[in-house]
C-alpha cells in the first residue's frame, strides 16, 4: 500500500492552519505565475495540450510494474511532464491531476490540496526541472545524457516531494520528524527508483518513436533561471534540512508549538480534559471514553431522528 | 492476480457522481462546494480534545448522506479511503507529554497522544465524507462552474474540463494495454513467471507510458484543430446558468452561521 504514488497524498486534518496557509500561499502564487506565463509567451499555444496532457499522466499512473511480494511500482508524472513541455506547462498539467484526485477521488483533503499542491506540482516539477538542466549541463545534448538527466530528475523529484511532506507533517505536531522523515524520505527513495526506471523506458519509447517531442520540450522558453534556482534551493534546501530536523525533532516539536501560534493558543484554549470531566468521574481515560459513547449516541439520535421524519413525510406524500 | 489487474490501483476509476433528484442533488453546486469547504475548515481549526464539534460535524455529513438518498452505507464505505494514511499519524499516540496510560518498552502512550492521534483520525474521516456527499451529487460540468464561480481562473477550468473530457478515454486505453500485456505474460500454476528482470519489467512499463503520451500529443493536435474549427478563440462558451433560487441562498447562509456557531461552541467548550 505504502509502495504507490498516493502514499503522498494528505489528507484533510493532518496539517495545521499555520502549514495550510503557507503551502497554500505558495502554491497559489506559483500557479499565477505559471498561468500568466503561459498566456504571455504562448499566444499560438495549442490549448487541449495541458488537459489531454493531464489526462495521461492521470491515467498513466494506473500503469504498474509488480516489484516483489505484491507490491507494485507507479508512476506520479511530474519529471516527464516537465521534460516533454517544460516546468511552467508541468505545473498545471500537475495541478490539474493533484486536484481531481482530491476533489473527486478524495486522493488526498480538499484543504491539504495546497500542501499536496506545493509537494507534488511545485517542488516536483521545480526539482525535477533543476536537476534535468544541471545534469544535462554536465553531460552535454547526448542521448545517454537525455536517459541519465531523466532518471534523475524522477527520482529527485519524488525523494525531494516526499521530505517535504514529512517536514509539512513534523511541522503541524502530527508525526514527529524523527520518524516522519526517515519513513517517508526512505520509503520514497525506493520509489523514485520505480519513477526514474518507468521515465527512462518512457523517454526511451519516446527517443524512439517521437524525438522531436523531447526537443519541444527543451527547446520551451517557459523554462527560466527562476525555475532553475528556486529547484535548485529547494532540493539542496529540504535535503540539508531534513535530516537535521529529523536529529533535532524537539526544536521542531518547539516550533510547531511556539510559532504555530494557532496551534499554541488552541491548545491552551481547549486544554479540555482537566476540567471538562464527565459529571461524577474521577478517571480521566474513562471520562474521555465515556464522552466518546455520549457523542456517537447522539450522532445516532440525530441521523435516525432524521431518517425517521423523512419516512414520515414520504409515506404522507405518497 | 486474485484481485482482478487493478487491485493494486488505488483509484477506482469511475465518475464518482451518483444520478438522483434528492434535496442534496437539487442544491445549487456552489452552495455545496461553500458548504462542504466551510465543514472541512471547521474541522480543521477545532482542537484535538473538542469532541462536541466532532459530534455536530459528524451529524451534518451522516444527515447529508440521508438526505442525499446515497445511504450512509455508501457514504461510510467509501470514507474508508483515509484509513491507510493512519499510519503516518501513528507515531504521535507515543509522542506526547503526559501521564502514561500503558508502557511498552520504551513507548508510552498518553491521554493526550491518544487525544491527538484521534483528533487526526476525526478531521480527516469527516472531510472525507464531506467530499464524498459533494462529488457523489453533483456532476464534473457543474463543479467546474462553481469552481468558475468562485473566480479560479478560466484556463485552469477549461483545462481541467478537457481533462474530464479525456480522462475516461485514457483509462480505456490504459486498461487495454494492461491487458494485452497480461495475455502476453505467462505465469504457471506453480508461481514461476515469465518475463525479465526487475528494470526489464519497468522499462516495460515505462515504454507503455511513452506510447500513451504520444499518443495525447497527437490526439491534442486534433482535438485542437477540431477546436478551432468550431470556433474556439480561447474562451469556452457556456449555457448561461439561471439564477440560484431564493432557498439556495437561505440554505447557504444558515449553513455558514452553523459552521462558524459550531466553531464558537468548539472554543466555549474548551
């Protein structure tokens, strides 16, 4: 289960406000940037490409390969749309398949969209792009050159997406980084083996059959210094952190608690137990447990109730 | 292969949207979507001890699985998406302060572990159910108009549209060549296999995504031609929508004063 792309999907109730809003800003910010972009440079753009586009990298990812013992490689696209259309078309091709999953698939919350968004369609895309330009640089316009920079811009792209999405869950209180990070940066480095070996095979096929994709994709003007240095940042940044994050996950635990200002003051505001014991029991456990059966039975009530009335009113309308 | 080729895939590809005529179908999509945003924001800023906005939230998306005629069955069944990323939310039972409640070697869990851990495990199962009713009554088409409504930009819309458009005709095209690649692989009662290595069967399957993105490149550069001689000059034009009738605007305003009481009550109750 763990061994598929959605392992990076957060749910809805997993972040806090203060991570929300940040991922979220940024996320809408880039996503601006990269639509005003597109309408500046691309007046003869052909419009279904980013939505057909979308469409086959959403459904790509259902295209596995079985590893060992049932569990299965996938595919998450953002190192491939960027190759074959260039980091600012990736970025809402990416957006466009990262929210669909969480508004009809419920892959992933509606209001963790921003976090998923700022993982997958920013730092995927922007770190997949870095990391293709430098090690195309070092290597030159040959085809092993395309094949190598592919496979490691893949596997960057996931590695460096999912320590963010462990650092985004460290920073909300919810999985302490000294397990989150290790977990989610170790499990997603297999991955991205999965990722890099299915986008070799594609830029082979591709290499194969249609080159003058890939020298699209190159040749796109869309693909900036500011993409260039802002994945270059994030990949060094999130790599260097993480691990003294995941050796200091006190100081975060500190941070969640001291500039989670949200965070801190509700805590303080609903330090609830203490004195919201349950009338006549002394056992906090058991005055949590025994709050937990009031509430599922009026839940009862109340949806019953509902479903009762409704009937009613059938059988007179009928 | 007892599961069937997509067992293994977590998406269940299938337009989640459920035909009906209950009160939830007939409500003006922008209100859900408001609504549904506005339960999940709730969610989100109650605390993880504030058990009461748990209860009332949870009412509201049990109610709107009644209401909507999908049955809560449908509804519970489908909210068991959220259970495997428990996991990542496991670790924080152990990780906080407190008077242990049971020790393990060296791990203790406290009354304020389980109430975060549970907290997590809430927010999220009711967001998900939320999203579900949401999707389940309303059809892609009108979403996107909400979303329009709600001034996400009109490239974003239209490209998701065409996305909708296309996204069904791909899986086809997915399940095809999954399957065609199961008739050619050979796999003995005994468990021996055919086929090669590990990085062979990737580029396999690397080799099949290739042929699906040319494959949408060249059937975006018809699709677009097409586009263009139907006279398309970047915008999508649309039936006009009529306007949201009077109990629309009531529905969405007592939800919103509901959603912000419940939040106050959440503090209150601290």
């Amino acid at each position: 289960m763990l061994f598929s792309a959605v392992a990076m999907h957060i749910p809805d109730g997993f972040l806090s406000i203060v991570v929300l809003v940040v991922c979220w800003v940024i996320s809408l910010t880039v996503i601006g940037v990269a639509l005003r972009r597109l309408n500046r440079l691309d007046s003869d753009r052909n419009d279904s490409l980013m939505g057909v586009l979308a469409a086959a990298i959403f459904a790509g990812q259902m295209l596995n390969f079985s590893v060992t013992g049932g569990t299965s490689g996938h595919l998450l696209g953002a190192a491939l749309a960027t190759i074959l259309v260039g980091p600012y078309a990736a970025v809402l091709v990416m957006t466009i398949v990262v929210s669909t999953q969480a508004l009809l698939f419920q892959d992933g919350g509606l209001l963790a969209l921003g976090a998923n968004l700022f993982n997958m369609a920013v730092v995927g895309v922007f770190v997949a792009y870095a990391v293709n330009r430098l090690v195309r640089r070092l290597l030159g316009e040959t085809r092993l050159a395309i094949f190598i920079s592919g496979f490691a811009a893949a596997w960057s792209s996931i590695f460096v997406a999912s320590l963010a999405c462990a650092l985004e869950l460290a920073f909300s209180g919810t999985s302490p980084a000294n397990i989150a990070v290790p977990a989610m940066g170790g499990i997603h480095a297999l991955i991205g083996l999965g990722e890099g070996l299915i986008t070799l095979g594609a830029l082979a096929f591709i290499y194969a059959a249609r080159r003058d994709l890939l020298k699209l994709g190159q040749a796109q003007p869309n693909g900036s210094r500011a993409v260039l240095i802002g994945g270059t940042l994030l990949a060094v940044g999130l790599t260097v952190f993480s691990p003294w994050a995941s050796s200091h996950p006190d100081g975060l635990e500190w941070v969640a608690e001291e500039h989670g200002f949200l965070g801190a003051a509700r805590d303080s505001l609903y330090s609830i137990i203490p004195d919201y014991v349950m009338p006549g029991i002394q056992n906090e456990a058991l005055a949590t447990i025994v709050a937990g059966v009031v509430g599922v039975l009026v839940v009862l009530g109340l949806t019953l109730g509902l479903a009762y009335v409704r009937r009613n009113i059938r059988r007179h309308a009928s | 292969m007892s599961g069937g080729i997509f067992a293994d895939t977590h998406h269940s590809m299938h337009d989640p949207y459920q035909p009906g005529n209950s009160v939830i179908h007939r409500l003006d999509a922008r209100v859900k979507l408001l609504l549904t945003i506005a339960l999940i924001v709730t969610g989100a800023l109650a605390a993880p001890g504030a058990w009461i906005v748990y209860v009332l939230l949870l009412t509201v998306t049990l109610s709107a699985a009644i209401l909507s005629e999908l049955g809560v069955g449908y509804v519970l069944r489908r909210s068991l998406l959220v259970l495997p990323f428990m996991l990542a939310a496991l670790p924080v039972l152990f990780a906080q302060p407190g008077a242990a409640l049971l020790s393990w070697a060296q791990l203790s869990l406290t009354v304020a572990g389980l109430e975060r851990f549970l907290g997590v495990v809430f927010k999220s199962w009711i967001s998900l159910q939320a999203a579900i009713v949401l999707v389940a009554t309303t059809p892609m088409p009108d979403l996107l108009l909400a979303l329009r409504a709600l001034r996400l930009p009109g490239l974003l819309v239209s490209m998701t549209g065409l996305m909708w458009r296309y996204l069904f005709l791909m899986v086809e095209e997915v399940q095809r060549l999954l399957r065609a690649r199961l008739a050619r692989s050979s796999v003995a009662a005994d468990g021996r296999r055919g086929g090669g290595t590990l990085i062979w069967r990737a580029q396999v399957a690397g080799g099949m995504v290739g042929g699906l993105l040319v494959r949408s490149f060249e059937r975006s550069d018809r699709v677009y031609a097409a586009m263009l001689a139907r006279g398309y000059d970047g915008e999508i034009r649309l039936l006009p929508r009529p306007p949201a009738a009077v109990w629309n605007v009531v529905v969405l305003v007592a939800g919103l004063l509901f959603f912000a009481f419940v939040t106050v009550l959440g503090v209150l109750y601290a």
